[in-house]
C-alpha cells in the first residue's frame, strides 16, 4: 500500500510482531478487514515506528481465529471486536469478546460468503459488569441526553456521589459510513468524507484525498498544499474556540461560556469570507483544491484580531479560580493507561505524550513551516484545556506564516487511481489522528475505505478517568475530552 513498509504474515506470527514493535518503542495504531476476494478476509495491522518514517503495514490471511492483540496492544481491543461485529470472524482470547457496535440481532454487514460466521456472534450480548452489592445503585442515562447532545447511553454504578464504574454504549445511532463508501467514484468520495464528522470536515477530507493521491503517486501543486494548512488551521482554531466555550458552560461560567462561542462564531465567519462555507466543506479534492482562495489583504488583520481576542479571553479563564478549581485534578489520564489504550491529540499531549503527525509524519506544507506542539503532563481537565488554548496561538502563528509564504500557481493536478490501487492518508485533526486507507476496485470505483478516527480512539481512553471519581465532576470530565460521537458512531 502506497504510503507504508508493507509486508504479507501468517496471522499467528501477529502477536510476536506486536510484542516487538511495544519492546522498540513502535506504536499500534489500528487493524481492519475487508475482502480483496468475495470468499477471501484479509486483515491489515498499521503501526508507527519507533522514530519518524514510514508507516508500517502487515496482512495476513486468517485461516481459522486470528489471534487477539489485545492484551499485548489494549488499544486493539475495539478494532477487533468492530471486525468480530461488522465482518463475523472471532479473534482467539479476546479479552472482551462481546458486540460493540452493532444490536445482537443484526448480522455482520461484511461478512461476505461465510453466513456461519453471524450465527458465531448472534448470542453474544453487551454485558454490563455484575455488582451485586446492596450498596451501589445503577443509573443509566441516554440515549436521549439534554440539549442537542448526540445519543449515547451512559450506566453509572455509583454509591452516593461517588462512580464505582462507568460503562459507555455509544453506537446507538451508528451510520456504516465505510460501508457506504463502497461504489462510489474516488472524486465524489471527498464529498462523503466531510460529512463522516462535521466538525472535523476538513480533516476528514484532508486524510481521504491523501488516500486518494497515495494510490495515484500523483503531485499535488504547492500553493494547494499550502491552503490546504491554511483550511486545516482555521477547522483547528473554530473547534478549539467552541470548546473553550462548552468547557466554561460545565463549570458554570455562563459569561465564559457566551465570549467563547462568540469567538467561535467570529472564526466561523473569516471561514465564510473566505470559502463560502463555516465548515470549510467543498473546497478539497483529491489532487489538490476544488478552486482557488484570495486570502490577500484583509485574511492576515482578521487572524490577528481573533488572536488578540482570543488572548484576552484565556487571560480570562486563568484568572477565574471558580473555573480552575473545577478543572485541576479532575479526570486525571495516567501517561501509561493514554499509551496502552490509544489516547491521541490534545488528550495524549496533556498526559505527557508528545506524539503529532503533522511534525512527526507531515504531510501538506507542514514540513515547511514551524510548528509549536504543546505538551503537558498533567493529564487532567486543566490540562487538556491548556494544551487547546496554546494550540489555537500556534495555529494563527502558522496560518500568518503561511500567508506570507503563499506561492501562486496552479492548485489542482489530475490524481485519477488505477484499478487495484490502494493508499494510506493521514492528518492531525483538532481532536488527533485520523487515518484513511482506501482500496480502488477493478472497476475504479472504492471497493473499501477504513477510518480511523480520533474520537474512536479517545472514547475508549475516557472511562479510565470515570471510575473512581464523582457525579459532579462528569460533565466538565467529558467536556474536557472534546468527544463526538458522530466521529467515534461513523
């Protein structure tokens, strides 16, 4: 696959492959199935090396139960047991051997040739742990949550005020976005891309086209690359914005709250001046722009005001103690438990783990540009909040950067993939790392697209920092995380 080092394994040397990559200091990012052949399931394992590179890739063909990586990788764990849901095949002494996305009596939509293998998962329900002193109560709550909140159900075990255990069920309303890929045209493709996850439509799109360009071997022109940072940033700044704001509205600070999503709306408006949409859709394509960008003249003022006001607005939350002293302590993340269980983005970063693909892997005009990563080892809500603020200056730093580094030229180029052709993309999204790989058909039309997406990742962290805290500190707990569920449900 183009992008990676690939190599073709039996299914069984997985596990001594796993446990070296851990030794050398590697990191395992996904794994996912598709079917090259209609009766054939080939599983693909993608990994970080140790230092900078390429990416690493294995196949293998299972004959029989692969073998889980989970208790060697935990943050497997969700990857395989999406493949046990989605495509039937069992993974030999997975720790969690249950259904995590789909409802018990709906077959594996992949499972291709081999109906045997949805009667293999029909019986295996989503268990809830079995507590069974008198003490402790039970509250679910969801899927049907206050304001415009996605659905989501939420079981807390609890003894007054304290949270015993914490078990989320986040599927609900899970939408096969990599299955309605299949068919499609690689062009129209970018359009399905953004809307996996709104507000991460550009990273989303971003990743895809990638994707799309790995498996042409193509060029994107460099001014595209540079506008393509440019759009990245801007999502960055908008979304980090809004969460200063959600972040205030749980610790009860209402006037934070309303002067950080006006901000938000200020970004959103330099978005619309600039390409028409507040959600910078519409404007990727694989082999660069859809159209060009006149960022000239007025771009540079508007960036530096918002990043002045921005400023002050931090300033502001510094300095209101009732709002620190909600978030210092709360929901600490361990550095060990963000390695083991997949923490990325501004979660990883804040408990210590310096870890960005833009710098350590870049892609676009990232390799041109300095790049300032933030990074605290706190690992609790101040933390994660802090790492936000920091990355919102960095990012207007960058964008100035890139405006006065702007080449002009062309901003398209022709990425048209040849049937067969497969191709890894990535991006730094404002909530972490994203993933496309995509598979073209024999026909040229997408066969199989994969997504890893970061909320994915970070909802399986986020339980860790639950247990063994209380009711009033969940909200600004789960407001710290930056969730979605559209990007954890796609």
């Amino acid at each position: 696959m183009n992008g990676t080092e690939a190599a073709t394994v039996p299914c069984a040397q997985m596990a001594e492959i796993a446990r070296d990559l851990f030794a050398q200091g590697g990191r395992m990012q996904m794994v996912y199935a598709w079917h090259p052949e209609p009766e054939v399931t080939e599983l693909l394992y993608f990994a970080s090396p140790p230092e900078g590179g390429r990416f690493l890739l294995w196949r293998c063909r299972p004959e029989g139960d692969p073998p889980s990586l989970a208790r060697i990788w935990p943050s497997l764990g969700w990857y395989e047991r999406e493949i046990m849901d989605l495509f039937g095949l069992a993974f030999a002494n997975h720790p969690e051997p249950n259904r995590l996305v789909l409802s018990e009596d709906i077959p594996p939509p992949f499972n291709g040739s081999a109906p045997a293998r949805a009667s293999r998962m029909a019986d295996i329900p989503r268990p809830l742990p079995a507590i069974e002193a008198p003490e402790v109560q039970t509250l679910p709550f969801g899927p049907v949550r206050a304001d415009v909140l996605e659905s989501a159900e939420f079981t807390f075990f609890y003894i007054g005020e304290q949270i015993i255990h914490y078990h989320p069920h986040l599927f609900f309303k899970h939408r096969g976005m990599e299955a309605r890929f299949a068919g499609l045209t690689p062009r129209l493709g970018t359009v399905w891309a953004e809307r996996v996850s709104g507000v991460g439509s550009v990273a989303h799109a971003l990743a895809y086209c990638q994707a799309i360009e790995a498996a042409s071997s193509c060029q994107v022109p460099r001014r595209a690359l540079a506008l393509r940072v440019l759009l990245a940033e801007l999502e960055r700044v908008y979304n980090h914005l809004h969460y200063l704001g959600h972040l205030a509205n749980t610790t009860t600070l209402k006037v934070g709250e309303a002067q950080g999503k006006l901000l938000e709306e200020r970004a959103k408006q330099i978005n619309a001046r600039l390409t028409g949409s507040r959600f910078l859709r519409g404007l990727l394509a694989p082999g660069g722009l859809r159209c060009d960008l006149a960022p000239d003249g007025w771009l540079s003022p508007a960036l530096e005001e918002l990043r002045a006001e921005t400023a002050r607005y931090v300033d502001l939350l510094e300095h209101s103690d009732s709002h620190l002293d909600r978030l210092i302590t709360t929901g600490v993340l361990s550095r060990n438990v963000a390695l083991d269980q997949g923490a990325t983005g501004p979660v990883q970063r804040a408990s210590g783990i310096d870890r960005d693909l833009r710098r350590d892997h870049p892609y676009a005009a990232y390799a041109d540009l300095p790049l300032v990563v933030p990074v605290r080892s706190e690992g609790d809500a101040y933390a994660r909040s802090a790492i936000r603020a920091a990355e919102i200056d960095a990012a207007i730093a960058m964008m100035q950067r890139v405006l006065l580094l702007l080449e002009d030229g062309p901003v398209r180029a022709d990425c048209t993939p040849a049937p067969g052709a497969e191709g890894l993309g990535w991006a730094e999204s404002p909530r972490g790392t994203l993933f496309y790989a995509v598979h073209v058909g024999a026909d040229g039309r997408l066969a199989r697209v994969k997504i890893k997406s970061p909320s994915y990742s970070n909802w399986r962290v986020f339980p860790f920092t639950v247990h063994e805290t209380n009711m009033m500190d969940y909200a600004i707990n789960e407001a710290s995380f930056g969730l979605t569920i559209a990007g954890c449900a796609r």
